[in-house]
C-alpha cells in the first residue's frame, strides 16, 4: 500500500510532476500543440492521420511513440526490482533524464523536430521511474489514471469507507505540481522559447545529486 512507500515520495512525486507539467506546456505551445508526456493523443493523432495519410507526419508521431517506449524500457533495464527504495539507480536515471531534455532543446533551439523525440524519451524514462510497489502505482507525467483514483476514493468515502489519507494527499500533491508544471513551462516559453527546457532539465539535474548524496548518507 502507499502508506509503506517511504517519507520521501511526496517531495520526488510532487517535482517530478513538475519536471513533467513544464516539459508538456513546452511541447503544447511549441511542437504543434503535440503532448509528449502522455500517447493517448498521440495515438488518437496517428489513427486520424489515416484517413488522409501523410506519411511525414505519421512517421513523425510514430517518432514520438516510439521514443517513450524507448524511455520506459531504459527504466526497465536498470530497475530490476518492483520495491521502492534508496540505490535503485534513481540518481542515474535523473541525470539521463537532464541529458535527453537538453539534448531535446539544444535540438529544438536549432530548428530539429528530432527535439520532440528526446523529450518524449525523456518522459517515457521518467513515467517508468515510479516503480510498482506493493501494488501502487505512482505515475508523474500525465493524470488521468490520478484523478480517476481520485474519484475511486472519493465514492468509496461517499458510501462509508475510511479514506486513506495519505494515498489522497500524494494524488494531490502530483496534480498540484503538474499544473504548477505547466504553468512554469507556459511562462518561460513565452519567454525564452525552448530554452524553457533547461529548467526541467536543472530540476533532474539537481535531483540526481541530492538523492545520490541522501541515499550515501
């Protein structure tokens, strides 16, 4: 359950939403309203393009697809376990992470769709990140299934059964820091373009060395 998950979740939850929520308002306003932190418009993108194929653009959503399923799987390689805890390469998957935004800007910032393909990787690693863990499942970069548990939680409360507290208040803290997110990567975009893909990258960056530096000490 996730009150076993340990003190520290909430805070790697809430910025990791963040990180998310900026990456998506970046790809919203710049990639030709694409979301990359989620497929579900992606693949209803992909089946309407074929009612009147465009093989450039299918190809290029393909592209995105297929990046975040590459990310995910560099998260199923390196985390072997379904536990949540401390040195489970968590710090080198964050640093990966850093280095697929910034590539995806660099990429961006020269005129290279390419750019989406990182970001979308770099989603992909990061949704993997949150491993299961007695049966939870802590998802950071898209919301739906939250605000469906939400909702689950809220007609169990309805009906008589006790709230899990805990549980409520992750969900809570994921949305508000995916929404925080967006409108942090909505402010820097207007006004510095994809540059405002640095400051995820800064976060990844920085949480990889706290939490090398937590889990050593």
């Amino acid at each position: 359950m996730l009150s076993r998950l340990p003190k520290w979740v909430e805070y790697g939850a809430f910025l990791l939403a963040l990180v998310a929520g900026s990456v998506n308002a970046v790809a919203l306003l710049g990639f030709h309203h694409q979301a990359v932190s989620h497929l579900s418009g992606t693949a209803t993108l992909i089946g309407s393009i074929l009612l009147n194929p465009s093989s450039s653009e299918l190809l290029h959503l393909l592209g995105i697809l297929l990046s975040f399923v590459l990310g995910s799987a560099i998260s199923g390689i390196m985390l072997t376990g379904t536990s949540l805890k401390l040195g489970r390469f968590y710090d080198v998957l964050l640093l990966l992470e850093a280095i697929l935004l910034a590539f995806a800007m660099v990429m961006l910032l020269n005129g290279h769709t390419s750019g989406h393909y990182f970001a979308s990787a770099a989603c992909g690693l990061q949704n993997a990140l949150a491993t299961t863990y007695s049966g939870a499942v802590i998802r950071t970069t898209h919301l739906t299934g939250i605000f469906t548990d939400l909702g689950i939680m809220m007609g169990e409360f309805l009906r008589g059964k006790a709230l899990d507290k805990r549980k409520a208040l992750l969900f809570t803290i994921i949305v508000l820091g995916f929404i925080l997110g967006g409108f942090l990567g909505s402010i820097l975009f207007v006004k510095v373009g994809f540059f405002a893909l640095g400051a995820p990258a800064g976060i990844c960056f920085v949480l990889a060395i706290v939490y090398r530096w937590y889990s050593q000490n």
